[in-house]
C-alpha cells in the first residue's frame, strides 16, 4: 500500500497518473548487449531497490541529475535489496562483435584389451570485442547464454540469469575492450 501526499479528485470513468513513490534509488548506467539483437547495446540502469518497500511492477520514468530525462522504462516487481536492470533506449554509441571458435583436444587414450578409449574435452570460445562511446566511458554486460552441461570460465563473470551468464567489461571513453567466454 502506498498513501498519496494530497488527496485526488477524479471523475468517474476518468483516468489518472500520479506518482505514488518519489525518491532517490541506488543505480548504475550500464549498456545491456545480447547476441542476436545487432551491434547496439541498449542503454539501462542496474537498480537495486533501496526504498524500504517492494517496487510495484509497472512503468518507471528515468532522471540523471546531470543528463535530466532519460526515459521510460518498464519494471518488474522488485523486493527491498533486489537488483532488476531497466532498459530504455539503444546505445548508438557503443558496438559490440561476438567471434566463436569452437575447439576439441584430445586429452587422454587409452588401450585395454585391444580397445582404445579416447578422451575429447570440446570447447567453445567467445571473444567479445566492445568499441565504447566516443564522449564517455560505459560499462557494458553482455549476456552470454548458458549451455546445459557446460561450465562458463570468465574473468569478467558478473552475475547470471536462468537463460545466460553476465560478464561486466568496463569501456574506456573512445576505447576498446575484450573479453573471452570459455564453455
């Protein structure tokens, strides 16, 4: 439940929106790459629901002290202490280029009985190569999906979800940056 600073009047069959929550969130800018959707991150804030009470999903609309309006975004419930990214424009700015190389090694062989066994560890390597903003520096997670069976090896390992894992990279203004993904 949510108490209103004033009370409101409103005709029958009549419409409103009023914000019911006004305050300052902890959040950070980030730049939300997912294979399959382009070149183009979308630009979204990380925020962790510092409130004191669970945030209604719904519509939230989006202010920087510096850059002013940022935009609308929708927003999913989110408990007291919880993290939810809420994505509302695309990052022109920045680009990202996903290369696979798919790679088996032979690791072990062995003969009983006129049998030969042979071991094969099949890899998969991402390499993830991030172009930033020319005017700024970005953080950028990239989703990288998750494999059934498979274990991820990052060192830009961030968090994940039921679908993939999220590596971090931090992008220099006018910089480039890399990193790999090993299933």
């Amino acid at each position: 439940n949510f108490t209103l600073p004033h009370p409101v009047d409103l005709r029958a069959g009549g419409t409103l929106s009023v914000p019911f929550l006004d305050t300052e969130i902890e959040a950070e800018r980030v730049a939300l790459w997912k294979p399959g959707q382009g070149v183009h991150p979308i630009a979204a804030l990380r925020i962790r629901n510092s409130a004191g009470a669970t945030l209604p999903a719904g519509l939230i609309t989006l202010y920087d002290r510096k850059a002013g309006y940022l935009g609308d975004a929708r927003l999913p419930a989110t408990p007291v202490g919880e993290q939810r990214l809420a994505s509302f424009a695309l990052d022109r700015k920045v680009a990202v280029q996903a290369e696979t190389a798919p790679s088996d090694a032979l690791t072990k062989i062995t003969v009983v009985d006129g049998v030969a066994r042979a071991t094969v560890i099949a890899r998969e390597v991402t390499t993830y190569t991030i172009k930033g903003a020319p005017d700024a520096a970005r953080s950028v997670i990239i989703e990288h999906p998750r494999r059934d069976g498979w274990t991820l090896t990052a060192s830009a390992r961030d968090s994940e979800t039921p679908t993939a894992y999220r590596l971090k990279v931090a992008v220099p203004a006018g910089g480039t940056a890399e990193t790999r993904a090993v299933l």
